[in-house]
C-alpha cells in the first residue's frame, strides 16, 4: 500500500489550465463499434470530476482506451461512439479528437477555451500505452499542464497515461477514484465488526494471497463458484475433473487447515448430472456429490446460512458471482446473496463486472453503500498489492 496522503483535487487551482484526465471509458461495443445498454453506469461515474474542472475553468483533456485492440487502430474500437454517449450524459460539448497524441491532438488542445473537454482517441491505437513507454507518455504530457487520474479501474495496471504519465506533471486524484480509495481503505482500515467478505467467480489459485490478506481483516470469508468448489475438492468433495485446478497448489490445502473456522463452503450445491445431456439442475447436499456432477450454483441451505451471517454484519464485501448466474436457474444463489447484502444494514463494498452486472439486472445498483468500478484492480488494493496507478498520486 501506498505512504502518505492521497493527493485530490479539492483546493487545486484549475481555471485556464489544461487537465489531462485519464478516465475509463471502455464499455461494451456491438460489431460496429457502438455502446451496448448497460454501459452508462461506467460513463456516468466518471461524470462528476469531469463536471467539477469544467464548472472550475479547466480545459479538460480526456484520456481513455477501449477494448484491446493491441497496440493498432481497429475501426470498431474508436472512441467516437462513446464521445457521443459521453456528451448526451453531461448534458455539454464534449469533442471527439481522432486522434492522440500527434498535430491533430496538440492543436485541439493548445485551442481549448476554459470550460471545453475534448476526448482523444483510444490510448490503446498505439502500443506505448501498455508497454508504460516513457516516450509515449511523454507524448501525452507535453499535451497538459496537470494530470488528474480517474480511473480506477486500470489503477493496478503498469501502462503509460496510468503508471508514468503522472510522474511527469502535477497529478491528483479524481473524485471518483479518490471514493473508490476512501471506500476500500475503511474495509482494509477501520472495519466495523462483524466484517464479511463474500468470494466468488474465477479460480482460487488466482485468489490465494487476496484471501489471506482479507483473512487479517475480516471476521469470516463465504465462498462460491469457483473458489468454493477448489475448496470443496481439498476439503474430501467428489468433483468433477476440470471444475476445479486438477491439482490444487499445497497453500490451499494450508490455507483451509489454519482458517477453516474462518472459511464458509457450500453444504449444498445445484448441479447438473452427466456430460451432453440435456440440463436438469439437482439440489444435491456436497456429500453426495460425484464426479458426474458439474456444480454450478450454491443451494438454498447454504444461501440461508451464508444470509444468516451478513445480516449480522456491520462491514459486508462483494466480489465474484456465487453461481453460473448466467444461466438460469442458476443464478439463484447470486440473487439470494445480492437480496441479503443490500437489506442488510451493513456499510457494503460489490465490485466485479460479473457481480455488478447481476446486481444491475436486479435493479439493486443503488441498494449498496458503494459499487466499484474496479474488479481487478479491487481486488488488487484488497490483497494490499501494488497499485502502480495509485502510487504516484501519495505523498
């Protein structure tokens, strides 16, 4: 973790500068290069910095990338479409400049009026953005007076307008990724006990040193998906093969043993039997599991039990569905736990795009006391690894 105070926005001379803003514009596009639904709540959470430098005089230079297009212009991936997006949400110009870092980029920022924001093109067109190349961002310095970094969610990525960009001018924190910092700290610093942290998704091998760091700041951790069928598997369950890492790594066998009474697993799972059959979803307790069985969900007995603990939190975090929740029915477990988190009277943290996008389905977005923008780069800060974006702005 970073030392010392976090540099933010509040009390910076702005008027008449040019503000290099990096934000995170990178939302879903169809075939031909437009947003998808869904998208808005990423461009609308970068709004309110973007609104505060324009109301203060700056003359905003905005900074993004889109998808991965590897280092190469792909026509789909151009900014454009989310400009216009972008533009019709603030509700002010916002130009779109085709263009990063050459002629087209410095003459549309040396003519910049206060209160104009301009978009350049995707950052990613040029491959010194992921490689952190110093030219590059020096490239985008030369653009700007001050650096305002405001995406959070690339805060944990070594790439150039991320990690170098802001060693080269006078940089802060933006508003959002300065209450993304203040939201994750409290879980990490100040919890209010009981603290649970609920774990889902992807491999546990992936997870490993996030769980035991999480493990020294929280009462109790409750698994699903992926993470908890590993930890079924080590714990004596008969699993299908390829559910789970064929041989899981001897610190998760070391890890269950020193915190067992501090780990939740499934007692009861949703599964579907056999390969290539057509899918009828068993309620089937873990012991009578067998190695036809494909887990997909948590079952009712323990989404009652994992309930019964957040409704006696005071600090609840969230990250990674419990289930498939994308193939109904089994998304039932993540909807039960979304239902307990946000009526619990918990201070609550979700991240993730898999757990967000289910909660937004729900319609619960607002529900929680914080929804992240970050899922890698959450749970990056969460294990209290390196966040190379985040490093510069300390002190």
């Amino acid at each position: 973790m970073a030392q010392g105070q976090l540099r933010t926005l509040r009390g910076v001379e702005v008027q008449g500068k040019r503000v290099l803003l990096r934000v995170d514009c990178n939302v879903a596009v169809d075939e031909e290069g437009r947003p998808m639904p869904g998208g808005e709540q990423r461009l609308r959470a970068i709004l309110p910095t973007i609104q505060h430098l324009q109301s203060q005089g700056a003359r905003t230079i905005l900074l993004s990338h889109l998808g991965r297009p590897g280092g190469k212009h792909v026509e789909t991936l151009r900014l454009e479409n989310v400009a216009r997006q972008l533009r019709a949400l603030a509700g002010f110009p916002i130009r779109y400049v085709p263009d990063i870092h050459g002629a087209q980029a410095r003459a549309a920022s040396e003519q910049l009026r206060d209160g104009e924001v301009i978009l350049l093109e995707n950052l990613r067109f040029d491959a010194g953005e992921e490689k952190a190349d110093l030219l590059f961002a020096e490239a985008l310095a030369a653009l700007g007076e001050l650096v305002v970094q405001d995406a959070f969610s690339v805060s944990h990525r070594k790439h150039a307008s991320v990690a170098v960009l802001s060693r080269l001018r006078p940089s802060y924190a933006g508003l959002l990724l300065e209450k993304e910092v203040a939201m994750l700290e409290r879980v990490l610093t100040t919890p209010e006990r009981p603290a649970v942290a609920i774990l889902g998704g992807a491999k546990l091998e992936t997870k490993l040193g996030l769980m035991r760091h999480l493990l020294t700041r929280v009462d109790v951790i409750l698994t699903g998906g992926g993470i908890a069928n590993t930890l079924l598997r080590v714990g004596g369950a008969s699993l299908r093969v390829g559910l789970v890492e064929t041989q899981p790594p001897p610190e998760v066998t070391e890890l269950l043993s020193e915190h067992r009474k501090n780990i939740q697993m499934p007692t009861d799972v949703r599964v579907v039997r056999g390969v290539g059959r057509e899918v009828h979803p068993l309620m089937l307790p873990v012991s009578a599991l067998t190695p036809a069985d494909d887990v997909r969900d948590i079952g009712p007995e323990t989404a009652a039990a994992y309930c019964a603990i957040i409704a006696q939190a005071k600090t609840c975090v969230w990250n990674g569905p419990v289930g498939k929740f994308e193939e109904p029915p089994f998304d039932e477990g993540t909807k039960h736990i979304a239902r307990c988190v946000q009526s619990s009277p918990a201070f609550s943290v979700v991240g993730g795009g898999d757990t967000v996008r289910a909660i937004s389905e729900m319609g619960l977005l607002q529900k929680f006391t914080h929804v992240s923008t970050g899922g890698g780069a959450m749970l990056t800060f969460l294990e209290g690894a390196p966040m190379p974006g985040l490093e510069p702005l300390y002190g």
